[in-house]
C-alpha cells in the first residue's frame, strides 16, 4: 500500500531516508500544453534538496531535444541550479549505451547507425563521438515515386537501426530501415523509447513506440533494445554516472506505468506526483508493478518537512 505523504514528519523522513533524487520532467517539474509553467513551488523545493546535500537527476523520455536545450529550457524557467550532467535523456542515453554496449559487439565493418530522429538526437549522436546515416537528411523524409522502390539499396555498414520520434516519418524511412533490418545479419533495433501515444491538448497521436512496431516484421524473432523508461538502459546509464545506492535512491514521476514502473524495475524507491498524468484512482487499479512506494501532491510539497 503506497505511502501518502502529508504532514511535516511525513516528508522529514521521506527525505531523510533518500540521498539521491530522479525527476521526470513533464508533469513532475513543468506543466501546461506546451510545459513552460513549472509545479508549485519546485524551484524551492529543489533548492532545500541542495541546501541538504542530496544528488538530483533530470530523467526524460523525449528525445527530441538535446541535454543543452533542456538546460537552456531549465534556466530559462528560472531553475538555474541546473546542470547538464544532471540531465539524462532517453536521447542522450541512447547514444551512450550505442557507443558503449552496441556497437564494440558488432563487426568492425557493421558498425554504421542509420538513424530515424530528429536534430536533438543528432546533437547527442555527435556529442559522443557517433556518424550516422539519414536522421535529419531531407532526402530521407521526401515521398517516394509511386510503385518504385529503386532507391532502397543494400548497405551492409548498417548495423543498428536507431529509432526515435520523428514528425516526418514517411515511407522512404520505414523502407531503409526495413530492409536493413531484413538483409543485414543481425542488424539491431535501438528504440530511444516505446511509448505508445503523445498526449496532445485535444487528444493523442501516435508515439515512437506505436510507429516503430511497423519494423517488428523485418525479420523473424526480430527483438528491439529499448532504452528509455520503463526499460534498464537508461537506468543503467544513469547509475553509471552518479554511481548512487538504489536503497538510498527514489524515482519522482507522475507516469505509473512509465515512471513507477522503471524505479520499481531498476531496484529504487518510487513517489507518485498527482500533477501530471497519474491520478489517485489509477492506482487502485495498478499492477503490483506499477504501484509506487509513496504519493505527494507535488514536487514543492517537500517544503513541508521545514515548515
């Protein structure tokens, strides 16, 4: 049965018993349709995590911007403690677990990434060192002749496929990866993450994970790697650049199956924050899986525990 947090002692050994804190983004740290209203006292309450020494991490699913545009967006809001070691994206995550667990099992001569995403990606691709094929080439994203597909050649330097959101997804895109995915031994598929839909203000449209499973088929017992929450690579890298204690770490989010279940799945403490997706009765009806060790209002709630 999840802890719901709201008295002073409440929060006081929430946060004594925690010295590493993960944040989504989206819901947790800013809302409003286009995210640029930060929760209720959140610059606050990041300033006491500080103020007592905690470690932060800025954890998020979207890989459509970069780590540098997030700290910009960051300081912009007024959150300038920020920093961009503190940011972890499934973007830039993606690039890291790529350069490092990928690509060195691969053969030297299978080691090309054709890339489907958008320029923040690019930016993380680049920041470690990667090249890739397609991406925001337009030439990717442009139609196709009807009935003819002379421009889907072999190229037997692709080894990943990494997949990302991408608003000119089209046909050329899903060719190339389909036939890289199909004809080159073993090509891998790297999802930066699965969600299904993209929450929009007057309803949903497809996400990554929805416009990705068009390449499950390319080939028999095709399994993607997905690095994003809910999923371990991400964590995994996170864990290796703040080396924290998952018994003394807590995931923040406002996703149950998304959030909750990534901390639940990674070994850490979880806090549900009812200013984003999740509600109350959401939880009630939750796997096992998904139900998070503890609830609060919201992120500035823990100013409660030096009020």
């Amino acid at each position: 049965m999840p802890k719901r947090l709201t008295t002073k002692e409440d929060f006081k050994s929430f946060l004594d018993a925690h010295d590493t804190f993960l944040f989504d983004l989206d819901g947790v740290v800013w809302s409003g349709p286009r995210g640029d209203e930060l929760t209720p006292n959140v610059t606050e309450a990041v300033q006491l995590l500080r103020t007592l020494g905690k470690r932060l991490a800025f954890v998020t699913n979207n890989a459509t911007q970069s780590r540098y545009q997030y700290l910009n967006k960051f300081h912009r809001l007024g959150l300038n403690s920020v920093q961009l070691h503190e940011i972890f994206t499934c973007g830039s995550a993606s690039a890291t677990y790529l350069k490092e667990h990928i690509l060195p099992d691969l053969p030297p001569e299978q080691r090309g990434v054709y890339l489907i995403g958008q320029a923040g990606l690019e930016e993380e691709l680049r920041e470690v060192g990667l090249t890739w094929k397609g991406g925001s080439d337009p030439t990717d994203s442009s139609l196709m002749p009807l009935q003819d597909f002379s421009s889907i050649t072999p190229d037997p330097s692709i080894g990943v496929v990494l997949f990302s959101f991408q608003m000119h997804f089209g046909y050329r895109m899903i060719s190339k990866a389909y036939n890289y995915l199909g004809t080159n031994k073993n090509c891998k598929l790297v999802l930066t993450n699965d969600d299904a839909t993209v929450l929009i203000p007057d309803g949903v449209c497809p996400g990554e994970g929805a416009m990705a499973s068009v390449l499950y088929n390319a080939r028999k017992g095709l399994q993607p790697i997905i690095v994003g929450k809910p999923h371990q690579p991400l964590l995994d890298v996170v864990h290796s650049a703040l080396k924290f204690d998952p018994k003394r770490t807590v995931m923040c989010g406002d996703r149950l199956e998304t959030d909750v279940l990534f901390g639940k799945r990674g070994g850490v403490s979880t806090l549900l924050v009812l200013t984003g997706s999740s509600i109350l009765e959401d939880v009630d009806e939750a796997p096992l899986a998904e139900q998070p060790d503890f609830i609060a209002d919201c992120i500035g709630n823990f100013l409660k525990s030096v009020a």
